[in-house]
C-alpha cells in the first residue's frame, strides 16, 4: 500500500505495474477537487503516447497497480 498525500501528488511520476500498450510511465497532470478543495480525482497522462484517464487517486495506492517514479 503506498502512502499518499493527495495535495502532493500534481506532477507526480508513476509506473505501472503492468504495462498496456507500451505505456509504463505517467504523470499526474492535473487534481479535480470539491468545492472545499477536498482532492476527489486525478488525470493521470501517458508520457509515451500522451493519452489521458481520469482516476480516482486512491487507485495509486494499490502497490500491485503502480510504482512512485519512473523505474
């Protein structure tokens, strides 16, 4: 289980765990927060092939999915 502060995570480098399509480094490029800046969502881009998601940023938690930094 990673540890997470989720106001630290903009800009953040991950690698996932088990990659798709080629794409195993990414980078949280933008936080979707309430109205009380409450972190909610994240968007989390491809840095291969530039490709966005949008995730909840619990699921950067779960060791099994991803890695902090690029390795």
């Amino acid at each position: 289980m990673n540890r997470l502060n989720p106001r630290k995570l903009l800009l953040s480098k991950w690698t996932a765990a088990h990659p798709q399509h080629r794409e195993k480094h990414f980078l949280v490029t933008e936080l979707f927060c309430d109205e009380e800046g409450t972190v909610l969502d994240i968007e989390l881009q491809a840095v291969l092939t530039r490709r966005s998601q949008r995730l909840s940023w619990q699921t950067l938690q779960d060791d099994r999915d991803w890695r902090m930094g690029w390795q």
